[in-house]
C-alpha cells in the first residue's frame, strides 16, 4: 500500500467521510446525559455494512461503548474516540445537530470534539477492510462513552477487560491541533479539600476562639510561595508542577469567629514526581499551622487523582504517526506534554502506550458554533491509514 495512493484513495472518500460525520452529529449524544447508544449504533451499522466485526460494552444501560476490529493476531493497535459531547448551549447561528457546510468548514456539536476524528477513523477502517489481508496485526476502532464526565463509563470501564490492557499502542485523536503537535506526556493532577476545624467564638472575643479562616488563608500564602518538585521539562507549557486555590469558604457571620474553613487546591505536576511527595510536604506545613493556631485541625480529602504520564521520543508508535504526518502534511509535528488530560493517561497508566493529536483548529471544542475543516478530516483519515499500516502492515 503506497503511501501516494492511500492519499489519493482517502481523499476520493471525502464525501463518505463527510456523512459519517452527518450521521454522528445528528445522533445526539450530549453529556449530561449521555445517550452514546445513538451514536453507537451509527458505527455499529457502519460495521455491519461492511461485514467488520463489531461489539458492545455498557457500563450502565444507554453508555454505549462499542469495538471495531480488522485482522488478527500481534501487533495490536486501538484509534480511541469518544463518542459523547459536553452540552450544545447557546449562541449557535446553525442547528448544532445537522452538520452544516460552509465552504470547507463544517459547523456542529461534536465536529472538533470528537465526531469529526471519528468520522475520519470509520473513512480509514473502511478502507483498511479491503486491504485486511495485508494487515499482519489487528486494528481496534474504539468509540468511548462518557469522556466529557471523567470516562468512569468509558475508558475506565473499558480498560478492566484483558483484551484491551494488551494492546501494543492507542491512538488518542483528542489532543493537539492541525496535526502539528503530538501529546506524548500528560501532567498529573491532584485535587484536594482541605478543611480546618477551628473554635467558634462570639466575634467581640476572637481570642476565646479559633479562627479557622485565619489558619486556611496562611495556608493559602504559604502555597502561593511555594516551589513544588519536578524542576522543569520543555515538554510542557508551563514547563513546571502548577497550583491554584480555586475555592475558599467558611464562617457564618461577621460576628462569628469561623469555627470552619475549606480550601480546595488543583496541583498538576510532572512526570518524574510522586503524589506522595506534594502530600508530604502540605502536611509538614499543615502540622505547623495546627501549632500555630492551638485548636485548629486539619483534615485533607483526596477528591481526584491521577498520574503523570509519559511515552519514550522513540516508540515505535511516535514515530509512525510522525512519519504519517510528514508524508500527508509534508511537514514534521513536534511533541509536547499537556498540563490537562485526555484518555490517554487512563491508557499510559494501564501500561498501553498512548498518543493524542487532533486535526481541528485550537482552541474550538466546547464552543458555540464548533467547527473542523473537511480537508484536515480527509488528511488526519489518511495520516490514520499511513500509521497504522506502517504498524501492522505484512511489509512493515
């Protein structure tokens, strides 16, 4: 399979490609509530049409998750989508679920984030299907639920049955943009709730109390001053750890001495640093609060945690889609790291090495009149097709 000529196949399915968006983004899958059953059984259709085999797995019923596959045997390689959308909201100047063209930009919910790549994946699958008895491993074509919500639904759930925590590589079409970039390293995040118990008092005597705001807002000071562990790494932007106090609450009453006080804190740190050592040191300067202000007590809730993760520059799957890209854009992508997170973390952190990159326009998902260019769908199908027969392919 030459790579000119899988180009100018993929680009002759341009109109395909572009129904199978149609069909997505009419399949209303808005996260809450999800409904990734209708956008399930736009591929599962898909898959039937095409004789390639195809099952479901549901969490709870409606959160549809649904697998693909051609070929059989090692290597395998998964292109993992997500089939839910955050909610349209307002602003549209076109009806968010009927995919609207104008000139070569396709307007509608879901066409950056993530229909658009997963319309572009069924136009490589399809193609895939003919020349399957080239292939000498097996693709996976993946469409996840619940990836808005945190994927407890999806990627998770998935991620429990064997078969899938065996895969040699994920592509992850859900980071970066016009191709340029390829996400090969995430951040950990940490999300605390830090709650301290001071001793309520009438506000005419504050020394008969303790002020539980006081002890938090010293907290807060000494975390502003803080410089976390990690050094720094040119991957990411910023290319150190991060916090940020996003809530402070307490008291009652302005003639109340707060009895008390929350602080929830967002710390993204890098790969290479424990978890472990942020608690460490936040509960050092906790005990010493807690001496400080006598009658004060600490508590710390983990409300969200996940690991940094990171691919080796030189796996095989980088450089395939390096590669792909080159070929199809004529121009190379760098890596970079991403301070959020997509479900590649959930698929690094099973030991599947995962990459994220996207061919939308920055800066676009979640917006009002959310859009992708046709052509950079039509080229991100064949930079799909390129990779993964480079991947599996007999003369690889």
């Amino acid at each position: 399979m030459n790579p000119t000529e899988i180009i100018k196949n993929l680009r002759s399915r341009r109109a395909a490609l572009l129904g199978y968006l149609a069909d997505l983004i009419a399949a209303r899958t808005e996260n809450p509530p999800g409904d990734e059953h209708r956008a399930a059984k736009v591929v599962e259709s898909f898959c039937r049409r095409l004789n390639i085999p195809s099952e479901i797995r549901e969490q709870a019923p409606g959160r549809s998750n649904i697998i693909a596959r051609l070929g059989h045997g090692r290597p395998r390689f998964a292109v993992v989508c997500h089939l839910d959308t955050v909610p349209a909201g307002d602003g549209w100047l076109t009806d968010p679920f009927v995919a609207t063209a104008q000139g070569d930009l396709i307007y509608g919910r879901g066409t950056n984030d993530n229909k658009g790549q997963m319309a572009a994946a069924m136009a490589a699958i399809e193609f895939l299907k003919e020349h399957e008895a080239d292939l000498a491993g097996e693709i996976l074509l993946i469409g996840a639920a619940d990836e808005e919500r945190g994927s407890a639904l999806g990627a998770q759930f998935l991620l429990q049955a064997d078969d899938l925590r065996q895969l040699d590589g994920a592509i992850i079409p859900d980071a970066g943009h016009r191709l340029e970039n390829l996400d090969v390293a995430e951040k950990g995040l940490l999300f605390l709730k830090i709650t301290c118990h001071g001793r309520q008092a009438h506000g005419s005597t504050p020394d008969l109390g303790t002020s539980a705001i006081y002890a938090v807002a010293e907290l807060a000071l000494w975390l502003r001053r803080w410089k976390m562990p990690g050094g720094s790494n040119p991957l990411f932007n910023p290319p150190t750890a991060t916090k940020n106090v996003g809530l402070i609450s307490g008291g009652v009453a302005p003639n109340v001495v707060p009895g008390r006080c929350e602080l929830q804190l967002d710390m993204r740190f890098l790969p290479g640093t424990d978890a472990h050592e942020l608690l460490a040191a936040i509960s050092v300067t906790i005990g010493r609060l807690e001496r400080k202000f006598p009658g004060a007590c600490f508590e710390v809730e983990i409300m969200q945690e996940d690991v940094p993760t990171a691919v080796a520059p030189d796996a095989p799957l980088i450089l395939a889609l390096a590669d792909a890209i080159e070929t199809v854009r004529g121009q190379r992508p760098r890596n970079f790291g991403m301070s959020g997170a997509t479900v590649a973390k959930q698929f690094l952190a099973a030991g599947v090495p995962a990459v994220g990159l996207s061919p939308g326009d920055d800066g676009v998902a979640h917006i009002a009149n959310e859009y992708i260019s046709a052509d950079a769908l039509v080229d991100f199908a064949a930079v799909l097709t390129i990779c993964l027969t480079t991947l599996t392919g007999r003369n690889k």
